[in-house]
C-alpha cells in the first residue's frame, strides 16, 4: 500500500532517509525512475543511504507499476520516490488509484525552467504534467521537509 509518494530529485538521500522516514514510518522505499534502475553507480548511493530496517527497491517506471499492483505489496507500506513530476504522472496512470496524493520537494533549475518555489524549478514541460496529474490526484503539496508548511499545487498553476 503507497502510503506517500514524492518527487524529489535527488531521490533517497539524507534529508529524505532521515526526516521523511522518521516522519511517515515506511515498510519499504521505492524508487521508481527508468535511470536510477539502470544504473549500478546510482543503485549503489542508495544501498548506502537506505536507513536502517527499511526495505529498497529500485525499479523502472513500468516494473514499478507492476510490483505496485501486486497483491503481494498491499500490506507494506511504501513510500515512492520519484525523480521527475513526469515520473509520477505515468506511474499513477500504471497503478490506478494507488497514489492519491503527491508531495513535490526539490527540483533543481533546469534549461527553461522558473523558480516556483523556493527549492522547486519548473519548465512548461513539468507544468503540463503536473495539471495532468492534479485532475487524476486528490491532492498534489508542495514541501521540503516535514516541518515546512506545505504549499497547494494551485498558488503555482
């Protein structure tokens, strides 16, 4: 069972390993990004940085999708990382209404992209599948850290 899902780039790293797991107290992390799943360099950083007693898998979007649907991981509780707001977009599409809120933490500046926040840079690209993505989702926030008020994905669309 999803129980959080969050776009960051960075994916699983110490603010995430630390803050966001004490906060939403996972089974398992997912990170569901084709390149992360493909390359042992990155898998390897995040063996490293995976927090003690929480289980890791690194899929492709599409083997996400599938292990997501399995009857098997209904009784775990997993948070999701995902690399892109396009990442999520098609792995909500891949799993139905698993996912039914989206947090969006840091994502870097990019070649087209403006600052919508603070530590969040998006180009019309990112825009155009997060308003998809909001008509699928119930809710789509945007927040770094627990603690941080979060922001409604409408002040930003």
């Amino acid at each position: 069972m999803v129980i959080f899902c969050r776009v960051d780039d960075r994916m699983l790293h110490g603010q995430v390993a630390v803050t966001w797991v004490n906060q939403i107290a996972p089974d398992a992390i997912l990170i569901a990004n084709d390149e992360a799943a493909t390359n042992e360099m990155s898998k390897m950083a995040f063996k490293m940085a995976k927090p003690a007693g929480v289980k890791l898998a690194i899929k492709t979007i599409k083997d996400a999708g599938i292990l997501l649907n399995d009857p098997r991981t209904e009784k775990t509780k997993i948070f999701i990382l995902v690399k892109t707001v396009q990442d999520a977009l098609e792995l909500v599409k891949a799993t139905g209404s698993q996912i039914k809120k989206v947090n969006i933490g840091g994502v870097k500046k990019k070649e087209g992209s403006r600052q919508v926040l603070p530590n969040v840079h998006m180009n019309e690209k990112d825009l155009k599948a997060l308003r998809e993505l909001h008509s699928i989702v119930s809710r789509i926030e945007l927040q770094m850290v627990p603690g941080e008020t979060k922001t409604d994905v409408n002040k930003i669309l």
